[in-house]
C-alpha cells in the first residue's frame, strides 16, 4: 500500500474513532439529569447541611447549574459553595429552567413568605413559579429558623402564620424535606411545638423524646397522631 493510501486510511480511521467518541459523549450526557439549585438568603449556619446535600446529588451523577440570590451571594455562601462543589453557575433570573428538577436548599424565610403569597419578585420565585407551571419537581429544605421555629424569639402568630405558609408550600406540590427529623431530634417537646401543627396532623418523634403535660393536653384536643 503507497503513501497517500496509507495516508487517507490513516484519516478514515481518525474520523470513525472522533465520531465514536462523540457519539458516546452524546450519550452520557443524555443519561445525566441536571438538577437547577437555588441558593437564597445570607444564613451561614446553613452552609454545612447544604453542602452535605450538594454533594450528595453529585456523587449520584447529578449535574448542578448553581444560581445564587442577591443575598447569598453578598453573603459570602456563593463562593464558598463554588469552591467546594463541581457546578455551573448563572445568576441570569431570565434564564428559565430548563433541568430535571429544581432544588431550594435552605430556603429562606422572605422567600419562604413570598412564594406562599404568590409574589414573583426575586430569583428564587421566579424560578420555582417556572417549575411548577411546567410540572418539573420542586424541593425545599428549610433554613435553621424555620425548622426551629418554637425555639425561635418569633412571636406565637408569627411562628403560627410561618408554618402555615409552609404547608402551603405542599399545597402548590412542592417538597418539603427534612422537617420530619428535626421533631426526632429533640429531646423534649412543649406546647410551643404542638401549636404549630393542626388537627388531625401526624408528629414523629425519638424514641426518648419527653412531651410536657400541657403539650399532651393539646396533642389529645387537636387528635394529633404521635410516632416514636
């Protein structure tokens, strides 16, 4: 076989092998799921849970496209979240979703309040409206301050009207997660505690956890159904 035959087969064999590689790299991009993250409010006592999460969707397989509001990234948690987790970052609130789920990790408390009203405007509710308008799924986790909430120095209506716009949070189909296990962990639950569920409600607790008699007074008047 001469030169210039050795050559174009040379070529041939070239381009068979850059089209294979490009069509197995088609592929597995096609097999993995994009995950959209929003990053909302200045919290830094977040930023470890947060983190814990993040990298848990990565070592899944999971691609993150990292958006950050106003106040988390003047916060410092942009940043520090970057320079931990293997993320594509747009801060772009006309950038309309176009990934496999939407996931709202420490969710603050004014965009808590804004999306339980309807408000659309910030990045956080107007990437969540987006979703839920196309049926993507939707997941929150709550912020320090709402998961403690009856140990917050919120005032009694306050907290009331806080965990309300919580289960409206549900109504609209969004997951909430992790909730359940911060009644779990703690070791004694108060009247405080008990008035932020409804009647009827089902509440999960440790197996030592303590209940005070004024709590189990408005466990049985409200029918509220405990798990150990």
């Amino acid at each position: 076989m001469n030169s210039p035959e050795l050559q174009r087969l040379s070529r041939l064999i070239d381009k068979s092998i850059a089209d294979l590689l490009v069509r197995k790299r088609a592929a597995r991009n096609a097999e993995c799921k994009t995950v959209r993250v929003v990053i909302t409010g200045s919290d830094l006592t977040a930023l470890p849970q947060t983190l814990k999460s993040l990298r848990a969707l990565e070592a899944a397989g999971y691609v993150l496209q990292m958006m950050f509001s106003l106040s988390a990234g003047q916060s410092g948690l942009k940043s520090a979240l970057l320079s931990e987790i293997k993320a594509f970052s747009d801060d772009d609130e006309r950038l309309l979703l176009t990934d496999d789920s939407l996931y709202l990790p420490a969710l603050s408390t004014n965009s808590l309040s804004k999306i339980a009203l309807g408000l659309r405007d910030n990045l956080a509710t107007t990437q969540v409206f987006h979703a839920l308008s196309i049926k993507t799924p939707v997941i929150v986790t709550l912020n320090p301050e709402l998961l403690h909430l009856s140990d917050s120095a919120f005032s009694l209506p306050l907290q009331a009207r806080l965990n309300d716009y919580v289960d409206t949070l549900r109504q609209y189909g969004i997951a909430i997660k992790g909730r359940e296990d911060t009644a779990c962990q703690k070791r004694l639950i108060t009247l405080n505690d008990i008035r932020l569920y409804h009647t009827g409600d089902s509440l999960r607790i440790g197996r030592n956890t303590l209940i005070t008699p004024a709590a189990q007074d408005e466990i049985r008047r409200q029918n509220i159904t405990v798990t150990r």
